[in-house]
C-alpha cells in the first residue's frame, strides 16, 4: 500500500476536529486558527475553523469564516449549506435562504442539503411549504439517518407541525436509544399533543442519561411553548404532582450535573413550602442540606419524617444513614443502615459508615428465587463520567459530532 503524506494543514485540521470531538474546544480554537493561518484560502481550514467557532458558541464568527468559505468555494454544496444553517441561526433566515437554495441546485440528490434547506425555510415567512416538501425529500433520500431526522423533527416543530416532529423524534430514539438529547427531543413534541405521560417518560429517561445543561434549558424553553409553566422560577410546579416531580428533575440537574447548587436551591425551598410532605421533595431538599451546604441536622430533620412512616426508598434510607453519621448518632445510623441492606440486599446506594463496610446478608441457596447481577436498582453504569451526547440538531449543525455532515464525504473529513 502506497503511503500518502498528509500536508501539514491537513494534519492540522485533522487535529482540530479530532479535539472537538473530545470536547477541548479552546485546544480545537487554537489548532484550527494555526491551519490557517498557514493557508489563509484553504477550504478545510475554513469549514474547520467554521466548526469550532460555532461549537463555541461564537456563531457570528463562525459565519464570517463561512462566508470566506463560499467565497473561496462556491461551487461546492457544503459551502452553502454550511453557510446557511449558520446564516439563519443568526436570525437571518431570508438572507440565508438563497445559499440553501444553491446547496441543493449544486446537489439535487442529497439530503443533507434538502434539510437543510428544510430548516431555513421554516424560518421564512411565505415559504412553510418549500420547507415541508424539502424536509419530506430529505427523508425520502435518506429514511434511516438519525441526522436527517433531527434537522427534520426541527423543521416540524419551527413550523408548529407537531406529530410530524414527533414522528421524526421517535426515529431518532428509535436509531440512537442511548442519547439524552435525542430523548429531550422527544419529549418537547408529546406535550403538544396533550401526551403528558410519555412525555413525563421520554424526559425522565432523558435526564437520567444527564445531558449537558444548556440543552436541559432548551427543552424548558420549548415546553413553556406547550403552555406548561416555567420550571426554573419557584412555585412554578405549584402542587401539581406530574410538575413536582418535573421540577424536581430540574433541581437535580442544575445540582449533580451543572454543579449549581445555588441554582436549586430556591426551586427547593419552593417546592418544600408548597409540599411539605412530598417524600421526593423532602428527599431531595435532603440531599442539598447534607451534601451541598454540609448541614446534616437540616438533613435528618427532613428525612426522620419519611424515616418514622418506613419510607419505600434506598436512597432516602441511605440518606438518612449518612445524616446520622454526620451528627455523631452512629448506633442509630449502623442500626439503620443493616436494616436498609437487608431490605435492598441488591439495589440502592451502597450503605456504609464509618468504621467499615456493614456485613453483607447471607447468601440465598442455590435454586432460590435470588437476585441477580442486574437485579432491580443495581448500578450497571460505568462510575466515571458520562461519554458526550451526540449533538442535537442545533448542535450538530454547529458543533461537528459524530453526525457531522463533513464526515459522509469519505476519507478525510472535510468538504472534498
């Protein structure tokens, strides 16, 4: 096999992208700033640098370094596609459309290219049926890529279309079952059609895969469409059990994952004075006493009431446990605790104190209705840090991802 040198621009980008990927974007920033400035009109340089500025959040560079692109390479699809998706997520949909338009002229047969005109029509008045003939071609072309189908479900929803956008959701869900994003997705279409239920499901299936946070306020903006109140503003959830347990989710992850316990806290105490006796809510304002503010009286003050009723809940016993360690009362929390093991010998948190770990219940004879491995409540995740979400639509089209349009040209990624 004949070994073919990369130019050093091309290991440049290749870099770049490759940094993206891992989510070291400053790195990414830096890399694809140096490709070009070795090679100021070259087409990989700027669609790569294009990426990662959008991947950034700085869209408007992004689309100044696009705009260098279709000048450099007008006579490509992905110039214009590219240029466009930007263009109208700056809000500039009607100037953007032309380049949409010339994407898909350059390359009538591609999908990509047709949702992506799908997706800037949407956003220009007058032309809600050129987006819709253009996102159904899209499908057509290609009916099983979880990429059409995110930039689809994001045309149906921009245009108020939304079993159509449901329908495209649940493809994604269907093709890629272990990402959040495609989960919150889903779940921002259901409550447009009154199907709170499954929306309750694909949201809390959502939240316990933790998405990143910004797309977490995405979905909240979108459900606000839907009429449901805001979940970030105190007493939103009201006593509404299905919005208790709503804003109880967004509580948990502006703790656990954006690390903004400050965030939570008013929805808490919120949530405490509206429903005092909520078991999930005096749970939860437990965990935020005893592990964000270092309080263990507060919280064994909240949990000794569930405690006393025998409260069907390893996380709230184990809560419990360390609250009582936490004050000193350890023969109550040891008491505790080998109670809870023996109740949830194979599920909930693991109960310890200090001292040691508590001594297992003895094993159930062979035969015996056991559980096992994956019994219920068993952690089967990995305890490190989540791999990254692919992108939703939005952030596909800005960021690269493992959906990145560059990526279905073959061979290195890039636009030739």
């Amino acid at each position: 096999m004949t070994d073919v040198s990369r130019s050093p621009v091309d290991e440049l980008t290749g870099r770049a992208a490759l940094l993206a990927e891992m989510g070291r974007l400053e790195q990414a920033e830096e890399t694809a700033r140096r490709a070009l400035a070795a090679a100021p009109d070259d087409p990989e340089a700027l669609y790569g640098l294009s990426r990662v500025l959008a991947a950034r959040g700085d869209v408007r560079a992004a689309v100044e370094t696009a705009e260098r692109l279709v000048a450099v390479l007008p006579g490509e699809s992905t110039s214009h596609y590219w240029y466009a998706l930007l263009f109208a997520e700056t809000g500039a949909a009607v100037e953007a459309l032309p380049h949409a338009r010339e994407a898909v002229r350059l390359a009538p047969g591609a999908a990509l290219e047709a949702a992506a005109l799908a997706y800037t029509a949407a956003r220009v008045v007058g032309c809600e049926n050129e987006a819709r003939a253009a996102a159904a071609r899209a499908v057509r072309l290609e009916p099983a890529d979880p990429t059409i189908h995110s930039l689809v479900r994001d045309v149906y929803a921009a245009l108020g279309d939304w079993e159509d956008a449901r329908r495209a959701a649940q493809a994604v869900v269907a093709a890629e079952p272990a990402d959040p994003v495609s989960r919150l997705c889903l779940g921002e279409a259901l409550p447009h059609l009154g199907r709170h239920a499954e929306a309750d499901d694909a949201l809390t299936s959502a939240l316990a895969q933790r998405p990143a946070p910004e797309r977490i306020a995405g979905t909240l903006a979108t459900l606000l469409k839907a009429g449901l109140p805001d979940l970030l503003v105190p007493h939103a959830a009201g006593t509404d059990d299905r919005l208790v347990l709503w804003q109880l989710r967004v509580a948990k992850a502006l703790r656990e994952r954006a690390r903004r316990p400050e965030e939570a806290r008013p929805l808490l105490r919120a949530l405490f004075a509206d429903n005092p006796d909520h078991p999930a809510v005096r749970t939860q304002s437990a965990c935020l006493a005893h592990e964000d503010d270092r309080d263990s009286r507060t919280a064994w003050e909240l949990v000794a009431p569930l405690i006393e009723r025998d409260h069907d809940s390893p996380v709230t016993h184990a809560l419990a446990v360390r609250a009582l360690t936490g004050l000193g009362r350890l023969d109550e929390a040891v008491a505790l605790a080998r109670a809870a093991r023996g109740r949830w010998p194979h599920g909930g948190p693991v109960l310890r104190v200090p001292g040691g770990a508590l001594p297992r219940p003895a094993p159930r004879p062979r035969g015996g209705a056991g559980g096992d491995r994956g019994g219920p409540g068993r952690r089967t995740a990995p305890s490190g840090p989540a791999p990254p979400a692919r992108p939703c639509a939005a952030q596909r089209r800005r960021g690269g991802g493992a959906g990145d349009p560059a990526r279905r040209r073959g061979g290195r990624p890039g636009l030739l």
